[in-house]
C-alpha cells in the first residue's frame, strides 16, 4: 500500500513539473510571441485601409489616388516658377518708330489697361511732351524721342516682368487671378465670396504643403496648415448651406472632393 502511494506521489509531481516547464519553455515564449506579433499585424492591417479609405483633407484626394488639381480650373490660371520659365511668350506691340516686347505675364498687377496705358499710350506722350509750336526740327525731335522712349519702354518692360519678382509677388498676382477668376461679371473683385476665399486658401495650402514636404521639422508651418484646412472646410460649409448648386460646382474647380470638407478632417 505504500509503494503504491509513493508510486502516484512520484509520478504527480513529474506531471507537474512537466506542465512548469511547459509554461516556461522558449518554444512557449515564441508561441506567444507569434500570437502579439500577427494580432498587432491585424491591427496595423486595420489602421492602413482604414487611412486608404479617408480622404487626405490637405489635397482633398484619397491617399494614393489620382490628384485631380492639374486639371481643375485654379491650378490651370496660378503661376507656379517651373511654369514662368517655361513659357517665353511675349506680346510685341508694333509702334512708328520700333517694337515693344511685352512679357506675357507681368508684376505688380498690370494688365488690361494699365498695360496699354504703360506700353502704348505714355511713350508718344512723353515724346510730344513740350512741343507746342510746330517747326522744321519738330519732326525730326520728335522721331528721336520717340526712339528713346522705345528704348525706355522695353527696358521698363523687361523690368516689371514677373521673372524679376519675389515668392511675394508671385503670390500677390495669383491671388489676383483667383479673385478675377471665381468672381462674376456683375461683382467684378468680389473678395468676400465663398468661392473667391476659398480659392485663396487652396493656393495658400498647396504652397504650405509643398513647403512641408521639403521641410518636415517645420511645425509652425504645420500647425498654420491645420489651421487654414479647417478655415477652407468652414467656408465651404457655409456656401453649402446657402447654395448647393455652387457648392458642388466649386469642389471640381477646386480640386476637392466633397470628403476634405464633409466630416471628421485628420491632417
């Protein structure tokens, strides 16, 4: 009766031993391991099409998918450096005594009439300038200084173009575009409409945007960006109150999607 005691006895405490190593063991460490890893690897899985399915609120497209601001209507007017070098065009305006080349765009908001005021108009002005009385020199005089204002106006020309200006005056003549752009004919420079402020601010993110990219350890500029994708969501937001025609005749313009307004706005 004994030995068969002490047989059982023996025999628990190996079983028990057996069950501690078990527990303990590098084979059970790397079981539970695996579970973490492939759990934690669902969960990413989880977060990365949940990401893929939510609208990128900065440029209003979904992550990885097609961006449809070089076709919209604002980033076929702005002007961009890569754009200003690569068109040459320039207007030449034939005047009795020479030609004036005009580059196509200009600084400091000239254009219309203030150009043909400065390129056509002001250079015989300023060569009849003090010719009251008619003589046999006047006509000669005033051939010369019809010359040297040419001459004038093309280095005038030359020097107002939007080549010699800084990211400020880029900026200053894209925004003029946007106004003149998402303004009517009847409210001609209406800077208080929805579309005109909101076009602003586009441009104003998209050029953050680029920055950021370059510069990641900017956070002012980050925080700033934040800031100006909410002010662009809340204005859309009013314009969809009060219009919904305009609304969602002003997101493809814009390069947007109803999704970078609408909702929950993670940037």
């Amino acid at each position: 009766m004994y030995r068969v005691l002490a047989g059982q006895a023996t025999q628990r405490s190996v079983v028990s031993t057996a069950r501690v190593q078990l527990h303990t063991s590098a084979v059970c460490l790397a079981q539970r391991k695996k579970v973490k890893e492939s759990k934690s690897a669902v969960r990413e899985e989880r977060k990365r099409a949940k990401d893929a399915a939510r609208l990128y609120a900065v440029v209003g497209v979904p992550r990885g998918g097609q961006d449809k601001w070089p076709q919209c209507d604002l980033a076929k007017a702005v002007i961009t450096q890569d754009k200003l070098y690569s068109e040459d065009a320039s207007e030449s305006l034939t005047l009795p005594e020479g030609a004036v080349n005009v580059p196509s765009t200009l600084n400091y908001g000239i254009s219309g009439d203030s150009k043909r005021m400065l390129f056509e108009v002001l250079p015989v002005l300023s060569a009849e300038r003090g010719r009251v009385h008619f003589s046999a020199d006047t006509v000669r005089e005033t051939e010369e200084a019809m010359k040297h204002e040419v001459e004038k106006a093309n280095m005038f020309a030359r020097l107002v173009s939007l080549r010699n200006a800084n990211a400020k005056g880029i900026a200053y003549e894209n925004c003029r575009r946007c106004i003149e752009l998402f303004s009517t004919p009847e409210t001609a420079n209406d800077t208080g409409r929805p579309e005109v402020q909101a076009a602003i601010l586009t441009l104003k993110i998209r050029n953050l945007w680029e920055h950021l990219l370059k510069f990641r350890m900017d956070v002012d500029n980050r925080r700033a960006l934040r800031r100006m994708v909410h002010q662009r969501a809340k204005v859309l937001k009013y314009l969809k109150r009060k219009d919904l025609d305009r609304y969602e005749a002003i997101l493809p313009r814009l390069g947007l999607e109803p999704g970078s307004v609408e909702g929950e706005l993670v940037v």
